[in-house]
C-alpha cells in the first residue's frame, strides 16, 4: 500500500501539470467505479426469481429482503450479499465524481465496454493484467475473462481480483511523481484500486516550496470555487443520505469549507471507499473500520448494511462458497427446455396462483409466456438495455454539472428490471453504447404512434417506438418522446402533478423538453396512469392505460390516420410498468 508519509516537494514550475495527472487519476477513479456496476449487476440480477404482484401477477424480478421465490437459501444470501457491494459501488461512484468537482473536474462518464482490450480479456483498468497479480496465491486470476455474464467461476473470480487487497498484490504501485501523461493514466497499471487512490491523496498533498509550501489540492480547490462564481457552490450530490446509511460517514465536500476542511473531508471519502473496498490492514482486510460502515441502529436495516462490516473482498469469498447451489436465468432455462422440449416459460410461471385465475388472467398470462419465448426478444431488451443506460450515464454527468440537473433516481431503480429482462428472455446483457439514431429519423415514443409510413409499415401502425428508449422520468433526450404517466413539471422534477393550465407534462408523447416526461419510451403494455406521488386534477385517467390513452391524443392530432387494430408487440407486453 502506497500511503503518503510526508508530502512531495514541488514548485509552482510543475503545479499546472500535476493538477492535470490529479484529474486524469481522478477520472480513472470514476470509470473504474463505473466499470465495477454492470458487472456486478448483471451477475446479481442473473440469480434467477419471480415476485408476485399484488394484482396476482407475476413477474422475473429479485431483490433485498422481500417476499420473492427464490431457488433456496444460498440464492436468496449470495443475491443480498452481491447487492450490497453493488449498493456501495454506486456510492464510491458518488464520492468520486464528488471529489473531482471539488478538484475542478467535470463528470464525463461514458459506456464502459467489456473486456476493455479485445485482443486481452485478461486485461481491465488500473489493475492491468490479472493474472500478474499474484499468480502463486490465485493461479486462477489467470484464466479470468472481463466479460459480462451469470454468476459462474469466471465472474465470482473476476470480482475478487478487481477488490484484491493491495498488500496482496505482487504489482507494484508506480513511482510519484508518474512519468506517464495524463492521457496515458487509464491504461497505467496501479498494481490495485487502493493503489489509485493513495496516490490520489498523494498528488493532492503536493507541497510547492516556491509558494509557502501552499498544497496542489489547496490550488485546485480555490480555482474550483472561482470558477463557481460569486455566491456560486461548487456541485456535490448526496443520493446516500437518511437514518438508515452512512450518517456517521464524509460523503460530500461541504458548502463554505476551508481549503483545509474540503481536504479533510475528502481525504475521509478516500478512506471510506479503500476500508469498504479491501477492508482494514488491521483485520487481515476481512472487516471495514467502523467508521465506514453503513448504519445498523435503525429498526430496519437494510441488506447492504448487513454485510457492512466485511470487505468487498471478504463478501465475494462468502459468494464463491455458495454459487455451486445458486440457481441462475441460464441455468433455469436450460432446465425448462430439457423438460419440456419448448419455450421455457408457461403461463402458469406468470401468476400467483394458477388454480384461481379468471379466463382474462389465464389469456394475459399465456400472451406473456409467448412473448418471453419469442425468437426476438432477448435482441429488443438488450437494445432497450443499451439504451436505458447510455442516457442514464447522460443524466448522472448533468447531475454533477456547474448547473445541476436533478439526479434521475427512478431511472436507476428501473435499470435492474431491464437487466433482469434480458436474462429471463435467454439473453446475456450487453451494456453497449446504442448506434445513433439514422438522420431524418421521425421520433416517437411507442408501438402505434408513426405519423409517417416507418419501415414499410403505414401511419398508426408501427411496431415499436424510434424514440431512444428509456425508463422513466428526466433520461429522455428529446421532447415528444416521454411515455409519461407520471406528472413532471418544467423543471423536471416528478414530485407532484401538474395543473391544469401549467406544462401538462404527463400526457404521453407530449412532454415539453428533454428530461421532462415519464415512464419510459416504449410504453410498457400494464402502465398505468398512477397517484404515486399525489392526487390533484388526474381526474378519470387514474388507473387507465397511458397506451391507450396515447393513441387516443395520436388519432386527434393526426384525423386523416385510419384507426387500425394492433396485435401488442411482445416487447410491450413484458417491459414491467414504472
């Protein structure tokens, strides 16, 4: 481990060039953090599990500590525990782009891409070749692909090499100053991720002999809050706060704070991500310091915080102990189309209770069960997938901007049903940056909803949306393009309906910009206008279809279109409402 002693001389000759090395390595911090989510997501949501809805529906879909039918307990502990690193990966994500804006760094997230070298599945970044790491102690790290996919042997080992202590590491961190330049920071090797950060706090503790020893952190932070402008702050997002998280832990810069407290404070957020990632030397690296563990005083604890005292590292050797008895999608099909010889999935897979359904449930279920099995549907999710993301990580870089956006929460939570979509539809998510839309490409948010003949198919009668697809509130990119069903205001924030004579965002197809509408383009099949967040003027839309009620608002702006009857594209039929 590379922790700093006492700090590196320098003089003001080199200080605008460190400053630059500082916010490559802090950049390399973000997209490794990045780099870790839909990995670890898409091997947690490929745990295979159904959960009932209070409709007496069921759908694919596994979380936390609720009621969802698991394949036995190893599933239900190797999902929780999975779920908590992947909890803590999205604050390490927070934290980090938290200290680059405090540096003066700008969020640009983009697509991680799996493996990172084609040529060199062995290869990701900051820690470079795996099988370099320690080849005595894990022989195994050598035969480890970067790849995405279900929770097998290659991916439980993949996880433990990215969250391998540094002291386990045989790779030595580099020199400080780095020799390298900044453009080539992401592909140098660190020798571990607690490496990068260490020499993060390094670099940010440069003293300059030729400006009373003043620090390269103190220089950046001071031209971070002129850029800020009088009265301006510099942007710092805090998505973990509340009774039941980390409380007691740094998790953003404060307003107004000294040069020495900002460095402080961040100095804090570096050793709670390092604790929480590799543990603490003092434990053998199995525990957490109690400093940055998740809260466990409240009445109900939530299940990354049951799994807060141990490492990243320690939670991923309890996950290889129990994977042999998780049953995941792949498993489960496999096991279904040896049994029976034809698609997976019946209709009785899709409701509650099979002896009680009414004739109209049976037929939703069995219309369900055909559209899981269809030829095509693992291509369309994993398009929808690509998609959802890709403007998810827009939205995340404009909530950390100058000017914040408001941070696109809802879409999040959405991200995880996608994924689990693609699983149970036979596919393996992807997490590919989209293709551009082809120029002259007439947008709309749904099956049904062309005002132009598209793809030889007449006004009124298209298959699907051309509007990039999305789940729910403020990742949009354009107007027009909003599912909608829930009420957004001008501003983009969902938290209350919109009245009468006000920007009627919530009526499909019709939101004013971009970030502004709802529920996700396509419209998913059940959606339905909903009082989630209040009740004021939604009057008779309560609880009816924003689908039908699209077409309904479609065929009144468009007479001449000829109302024709649509068969429910599969897609539809499966994507879960917001």
């Amino acid at each position: 481990m590379t922790n700093a002693s006492s700090p590196i001389q320098r003089t003001t000759a080199d200080r605008d060039s460190d400053k630059a090395m500082l916010l490559a390595l802090i950049q390399l911090a973000a997209d490794v953090e990045l780099f870790t989510i839909p990995l670890y997501m898409t091997s947690l949501y490929s745990i295979a599990g159904v959960k009932a809805q209070t409709d007496g529906t069921v759908v694919p879909y596994i979380g936390p500590n609720e009621a969802y039918t698991l394949q036995g307990l190893s599933s239900q502990r190797a999902y929780n525990v999975i779920y908590s690193v992947y909890i803590q990966e999205m604050l390490h994500l927070q934290l980090a782009l938290n200290i680059g804006n405090v540096l003066g760094s700008t969020a640009n997230l983009t697509q991680p891409v799996y493996p990172p070298k084609a040529s060199d599945p062995n290869w990701i970044p900051c820690l470079g070749e795996l099988a370099n790491l320690n080849p005595q102690k894990y022989p195994e790290f050598a035969n480890i692909s970067a790849t995405l996919g279900a929770l097998d042997t290659n991916t439980i080992n993949l996880f433990l090499a990215i969250e391998l202590p540094d002291d386990d590491s045989l790779v030595p961190p580099p020199s400080i100053p780095l020799t390298c330049t900044p453009a080539d920071v992401p592909t140098t090797t660190f020798g571990g991720i607690g490496n990068l950060y260490h020499i993060i706090e390094q670099y940010m503790n440069f003293e300059y002999t030729d400006d009373n020893n003043s620090t390269l952190f103190e220089y950046c932070y001071n031209q971070a809050l002129a850029a800020a402008g009088t009265g301006g702050k510099i942007t710092q997002v805090n998505q973990f706060a509340g009774s039941s998280s980390y409380s007691h832990m740094t998790l953003q810069v404060s307003e107004g704070a000294t040069a020495a407290e900002a460095l402080s404070q961040v100095t804090d957020m570096i050793n709670g991500i390092v604790s929480e990632g590799e543990g603490s030397s003092i434990s053998n690296y199995d525990f957490v310091s109690p400093n940055y563990r998740p809260d466990t005083d409240s009445s109900e604890i939530p299940a990354d915080a049951l799994w807060g005292a141990f490492s990243h590292f320690a939670r991923f050797e309890l996950v290889k102990s129990l994977y042999l008895d998780v049953v995941t999608w792949p498993l489960w099909r496999d096991k279904r189309l040896d049994q029976q010889g034809t698609g997976p999935w019946m209709w009785q897979d899709l409701v509650a209770d099979p002896l009680a359904v009414t004739a109209t449930q049976k037929a939703h279920a069995e219309a369900q069960a055909a559209a899981w099995n269809s030829d095509e549907i693992g291509t369309q999710l994993n398009d929808i997938l690509n998609s959802t993301f890709d403007l998810f990580l827009t939205s995340i870089n404009n909530s950390w901007a100058a000017t914040p956006a408001p941070f696109p929460m809802a879409a999040m939570r959405s991200i995880s049903s996608r994924v689990t979509s693609v699983w149970a539809s036979g596919a393996v998510p992807q997490f590919i940056k989209p293709a551009p839309t082809p120029p002259g490409t007439t947008l709309h948010s749904c099956q049904g909803l062309n005002a132009q003949t598209e793809g030889g198919k007449a006004p009124g009668t298209c298959d699907c949306a051309t509007a990039i697809a999305h789940t729910c509130a403020q990742t949009n990119s354009c107007k027009g393009q909003g599912g909608c069903g829930y009420a957004v205001d001008n501003t983009g924030s969902p938290d209350y309906y919109a009245v009468q004579g006000s920007q009627l965002n919530y009526i499909p197809s019709e939101n004013a910009c971009k970030g502004q509408g709802g529920c996700g383009a396509p419209i998913p099949n059940d959606q339905v206008f909903t009082e989630q967040f209040s009740a004021t003027d939604y009057g008779p839309l309560n609880n009816t279809s924003v689908w039908d009620h699209a077409r309904e608002l479609f065929f009144t702006k468009n007479p001449g279109v000829t109302k024709t009857s649509l068969t429910t594209s599969p897609v539809r039929i499966i994507l879960p409402p917001s």
